[in-house]
C-alpha cells in the first residue's frame, strides 16, 4: 500500500516539483494550492502525512491544520524566519528544502508511525 | 534874630542839601522848596509853587497824603510818611518824608528823601519772601536752633500746628536716618557761615517719613553776626520715591538677568573699551576690579581658539557695516572651563556714525549639552529605528526569498535525478524556472539593497509615484500576505516627482507597515492606495480598515518617540521620521478627518518648470 501523502501550498510551481519528484509507487501524493479543496480533500481521505505551507491564499498553514479532523500525522512548511509551531505539527520544515530530505522524512516517519500501532 | 552869618549858613545848608527841603502851607501849596526838589523831580522851582502839592502826587496817595495832612495840622509830627510824586518826564518817585507844623505860623516844614531805588529793593524781598512762604516749606531758628517761625506748608507736610513747633528744635521732626555727625556737620557749616544744602529724611507727626531739599541759611545782623537761620525746603519725596523705584526695578532686572544668565555689554567703537554687566563678568567667570575696563583683544580671547575668527569677524562687521549677529559660541573662562554661550550684538548709531556696539551674553551650557545630547540620541535612536524597520523588513521578505529558492533547490534536484532520462525539452523547462526564481530572488534583493542604502548622499531624481508606490509594495507584500490584508491601488499613470526614491519609498514602506499593525485586530482588513491631483500636488492617500486617529492625538504623533503600539512593537519614530523626510521635501503630511477610517494624506509638489509636452 503506497503511502498517502497531501502537499498544500500555494506556490503553483514547488506543487508541481513535489509532485515530480515523490509521485511513485510507494507514495501517492495529492498537491493543492487551494487551501479549501485541499482541507476537503483530506477529511475525506485520512492520509497519512500532510505537509501545509505556513502561507495560505486565505488562511495560514495552522488553521487549516485544525481545520483537517483527520489523525494525519501534520507537518508545518514555512519560509518564515520565526514562525512558531502549533502543537498539532509533529515537525516543522524550513524552505528552501532539499526533496530527497522531504521523500527520506516521509518514509521514516510513516515509519516510525507505523511500529508502535503494528 | 539870627546874624547874618548865621543865616548864610542856613541858606547854604537850604541851598545844597541833597535832601529835600520844603515849606508847606495847610492848605497844601509849597512855599519854599529848596534847589534840591527841582532837581530831583525835574520841575521849575515856580512850577512846584504855583500848583497845589496835591497835583503832583500818584492819584492812589492823594487820599492818604491828605490825611497826613491833616494829622500835621492837628499838631501831631509825621515820620517817614511814604508818597509818589510825578516826575516832570512823568514816571514816579517815592519820597519818604519827615514832617512837622510850626504852631505859630501854621506852616509845615517837611524833609523828603528820594527812596525810589530802595523801594524796588524792599519790593524784591518782599516778592521773593512771599515766594518762599508760599511756594516751600519755610522755617526760622534762632542761634541755638529753635524754631521761631514756620510757615503752613511746614505744619502741613510735618502734621504739627505752629504753636507745636514754634520753641521746638528740629529734632520733633527727626527720623533717625541720619547720623548725629551728619547733624553735626550742618551745623559745623552753617555756624560758619555758609549756605548748606542737601536732602533730609524727616518723620511726621503720624509717623509716616518725608523726604525735603533744604537750604540753610545763616542770616547775619549789622554787626556781620549771625543773627539767625532760615530753612527753605521742598517737598521731593515723590522723587525720591520714584528713585528708590528704579533702584528697586534696576536691582530686579539685575536679579532677573542673573536667574536668566544674561549678562549686557557695550563697547566703544573708538576706544574699543568693553562695559560689562556684573552678570557678564560672571557668566565669563571673569574677575571684576573696580575702575578696570576689558578691552576688545580680552574678550575676543575669552572664546575658544575655533571660535575667535568667528566673533572677530561678527563685531568687525558689526562695527564697519552694522550687521547683527548672534552667535552660539564656546568660550574659554579664565579658570580654563569650557562653556557654551550665546552672545548678540547690533551697532548703534549716534549721528549717522557707529558708536557703540551693544548686545548679550546668555549662559546656554546647560541647554546647549542638553540638545548635543538629544541630537546623539536621537541619531542613535533613529540608527536604531532603521536597523529594527530593515530587521523587521528582512524577516518578511526571507519568505519570499526562501518561496524561489526552494523552487531553485526542487528543480535542481529533479534535474539530478533526471540526469540521464530527462529530455532536451525537460532540462530547458526545468532551467527556465530556476531562472525566473532567481530573477525574482534578485529584484526582491534589489529593492532591499536599495531602502538599506539610506546613508548615502541625497540625490533627488525624478520619479514616477506609481513605481514608488509598486516597490514599496514589493517590500510589503510578504506582511501583507502573511497577515492576509486586501490591498487595493488605484495610480496615476503620468505621475512623476522630484525626490529622494529611497526616502520617499520608506515613506510608503513605513505607512503601509503601520497600517498592516493596527490592522492585526482586525476581521475586515484592507488598504487603500489612492493617487490624485490638484494643479499643484500629486496627493498620496493611505487608508487602512482602523478607525480614524483620535483629534487630540493627531498632533503628537508625527512626535519622536510617539507611538501607540506596545512596547518592543515600536520605536515611535517611524511617523517622525516620515514627517522629516517629506518636510525636506516640501511635501506635506496630514490625517483626513473627514474619513472614518484612517487616512494619512501626502500632498507632494509637482515638478516645477518642467518641459512643457503640449
């Protein structure tokens, strides 16, 4: 089972790198730049990891994370200096980021998430 | 009967008498005159004969000449009996006459003088004695000083009656101001003889003290002894008063310059010889010897060595073309202490020509350090203001710097990981976006590097306000993202000026960042940018969401180091600053109360004298 993975951000052009780059057999990728599908998107699908950009078109990156009811595990992207992370973030990644970090983060922490529950 | 010698004698005695002789009837005709009447009174001895005495006579005497008469008729002797005869060219003489009536030949035998002269002198000091009563306050002692004779003017300034200071000294009035030996040397003086005069301070009756001019005059018998004195004095005690006013209003505005710490000077332009206040002398902290006088040379050598050639020059263009001046100086205290005055002077004409200059000198120490002071503050503290707005600045714009470079990294990546499957196509795609996130990357960088760059040299140029307006939104737009506030800009198209763009657009930077915080509360957040014009300014308006800055506040907060917001949110300098800049140049800054929001309005002068385009 690939692992389901939702990128929200609303830069149009590292959605679409992201999606290049991690799109594969063991990862099934979902990007937005709209925060609204994208909140939707995933209360419907429960993935397992969603990375949420800081700066939204309308919202910021933490209130669309309390907006998703899921148990996704939720991971804060920013390229702010001092954004501080909410505690419903398990992380919290600057950018610029290196992809094959981002693609070795997720396949340690779905990972790690999956030991303890198996 | 008498001989005939004897007779001669009387004859001649008759003839030559410089008095004058005359034998008179009752009924008022001479019958002898002697030589002496015709001289006197200019008439023919016939003339005097052949009409009646009453005749010659001033027409106010003749009534009492005719009394006189008549007493001399009834027997009784008349002395010094006083008339006016008529001279023959018309004026009048005054005869004092002795007079007496042979009882047997019922004639009157009279000797009269001529006292014209000493009637005017008699009249003089009586006008002049009537003079003194009248006008002064008159008093007559006898030798060992007690009062004989004081006039009402004397009771009425001193309070006492007559009969309260006649047989009294004039120690009934004494005030106890003035020494026994000042007493002492009146009487020295005029026991000697002469005439002293000077201002006493006496006391009256109900305690109340008066001040009097005197002069004491010895007065002297026939014997050339001092028979008594006499006192004539005026009232000057509202002259002294008034003395004593200037003095005090002199004392006051010596006490006020001194608190004040101005001191006055004036030199002489032919001399060059300095006058001095006492304050001068101690603002210069210079020592003042009686009789000494500073010269030009001194004072200018009381100024620090910088400063001289700049005060030399101030007073030599003073004295050869009456220019002011006023000039903050250093100067140097003969204790070697350093102090900041502030000295004026202004030429004063006499005649058309410079004669003295004249001016101050202010002790402005205390102010002048404070104020060096507050300027280095407020240096530093403007330093700081624009480190914390670049900081502040930097932190907004790191986002969209890291947005491309993340994009930058991405593609790089993909395109390692591609190295050998990607398509020509695929690689230049791929590089074509890096490029256009470095470019963006480099004019994010470019704007910074131009608003840091504010130390430099002020070069105004032209431009256009919606350029201005377009990069300060550049440097705005990650804030306003992150706080998600509308902006909304409606420009000008043709709307260039004459400025500083890096001041003028930390201007625009600085009112918009202020607009996004008050907004930060806010559930309906907006900007608006709006350009207009009237035929002289483009007018720059700047209205945020807030509700419009309360009247009472609109003055102070263009302050330094005003500000609403919480402390470590701001410096308060931002407004000051913005005001500064748009002071310099000759734009003008204000609240539109009339909107409900707030709006700060820029009106900035069009460019003047510019190339006509029609």
């Amino acid at each position: 089972m690939p692992i389901k993975v939702v990128y929200i951000d609303d830069e149009e052009m590292l959605c679409q790198m992201f999606k290049e780059y991690l799109q594969s057999d063991e990862i099934d990728l979902a990007v937005f730049t709209d925060e609204g599908p994208g909140i939707e998107y995933c209360n419907n699908n429960n993935p397992d990891l969603i990375f949420i950009d800081y700066r939204l078109k309308k919202q910021n990156g933490t209130d669309v994370a309390k907006a998703i009811t899921s148990d996704s595990i939720k991971v804060l992207i920013t390229g702010e200096l001092d954004v501080t992370m909410d505690a419903c973030f398990i992380d919290k990644i600057d950018k610029p980021y290196r992809l094959a970090d981002i693609k070795n983060f997720i396949t340690e922490t779905v990972m790690m998430k999956s030991l303890p529950s198996s | 009967m008498p001989s005939k010698i004897e007779q001669s004698i009387y004859e001649k005695f008759f003839n030559l008498s410089i008095d004058m002789l005359c034998i008179a009837n009752t009924k008022g005709y001479f019958k002898t005159v002697n030589p002496s009447f015709t001289q006197v009174l200019g008439y023919s001895e016939e003339e005097l004969l052949s009409a009646p005495i009453f005749d010659f006579l001033h027409p106010d005497d003749v009534d009492k000449t005719a009394q006189e008469l008549a007493k001399l008729s009834s027997g009784l002797d008349s002395l010094f009996f006083e008339n006016r005869y008529r001279h023959k060219n018309n004026h009048y003489l005054t005869f004092s006459w002795n007079g007496y009536i042979d009882g047997d030949s019922g004639l009157i035998y009279a000797v009269a003088r001529d006292i014209t002269k000493q009637v005017k002198v008699r009249n003089k000091l009586q006008h002049l004695q009537r003079a003194l009563a009248q006008e002064t306050i008159y008093a007559e002692t006898d030798l060992t000083g007690v009062i004989t004779n004081v006039n009402d003017n004397f009771c009425e300034i001193s309070g006492y009656s007559k009969e309260e200071l006649i047989g009294n000294t004039h120690k009934l009035i004494n005030s106890d101001h003035h020494p026994a030996s000042f007493f002492a040397e009146i009487w020295r003086k005029i026991s000697s003889g002469k005439i002293w005069s000077g201002a006493i301070k006496n006391r009256k009756k109900n305690g109340e003290y008066y001040f009097v001019q005197s002069i004491l005059v010895p007065i002297f018998d026939n014997n050339e002894k001092i028979s008594n004195y006499i006192a004539i004095r005026q009232d000057i005690t509202d002259k002294v008063n008034s003395e004593h006013d200037r003095l005090k209003a002199l004392e006051i505005l010596s006490e006020t310059s001194s608190a004040a710490k101005i001191g006055g000077w004036e030199m002489d332009v032919a001399t060059s010889k300095l006058t001095w206040t006492n304050e001068t002398f101690r603002i210069l902290d210079v020592e003042q010897v009686d009789g000494l006088s500073p010269m030009l040379p001194e004072g200018l050598q009381l100024f620090v060595e910088t400063d001289q050639p700049i005060i030399e020059k101030a007073v030599q263009r003073a004295i050869e073309f009456g220019e002011s001046y006023g000039l903050e100086l250093q100067a140097r205290t003969p204790k070697g202490e350093i102090k900041w005055i502030y000295t004026s002077g202004k030429a004063n004409y006499k005649k058309g020509k410079i004669e003295t200059i004249s001016g101050t000198i202010q002790d402005i120490h205390q102010r002048k350090i404070t104020e060096i002071k507050y300027n280095q503050e407020r240096q530093k503290s403007i330093m700081n203001a624009k480190f914390a707005a670049l900081g502040e600045l930097s932190a907004s714009v790191a986002h969209e710097i890291n947005n491309p470079l993340g994009v930058i990294s991405g593609y790089a990546e993909l395109l390692q990981l591609t190295n050998k499957s990607a398509s020509p196509e695929d690689i230049l795609t791929k590089s074509a976006i890096i490029l256009k996130s470095c470019d963006r990357i480099t004019h994010i960088v470019k704007s910074l590097k131009k608003f840091s760059r504010s130390d430099e040299a002020i070069q105004h140029t032209v431009c256009s306000v919606k350029n201005l307006i377009s990069e300060a939104i550049v440097l705005t737009r990650a804030k306003l993202k992150l706080c998600i506030i509308d902006l909304r800009c409606e420009y000008i198209e043709d709307s260039n000026i004459l400025c500083n763009e890096i001041e003028i657009e930390q201007v625009i930077v600085n009112l918009i960042n202020n607009a996004i915080d008050a907004l930060s509360e806010l559930p309906d957040k907006w900007i608006d940018i709006l350009v207009t014009e009237t035929t002289q300014d483009y007018i720059i308006s700047i209205t945020d969401a807030g509700l419009t800055i309360p009247i009472e506040k609109q003055l102070s907060i263009f302050e330094p180091f005003f500000t609403t917001k919480n402390t470590g949110e701001g410096t308060g300098l931002g407004l000051s600053i913005v005001k500064g800049i748009l002071d310099n140049h000759g734009a003008k800054i204000s609240i539109d109360n009339n909107n409900k929001n707030t709006c700060f309005v820029i009106h900035f002068p069009k460019i003047k004298n510019t190339d006509s385009k029609d």
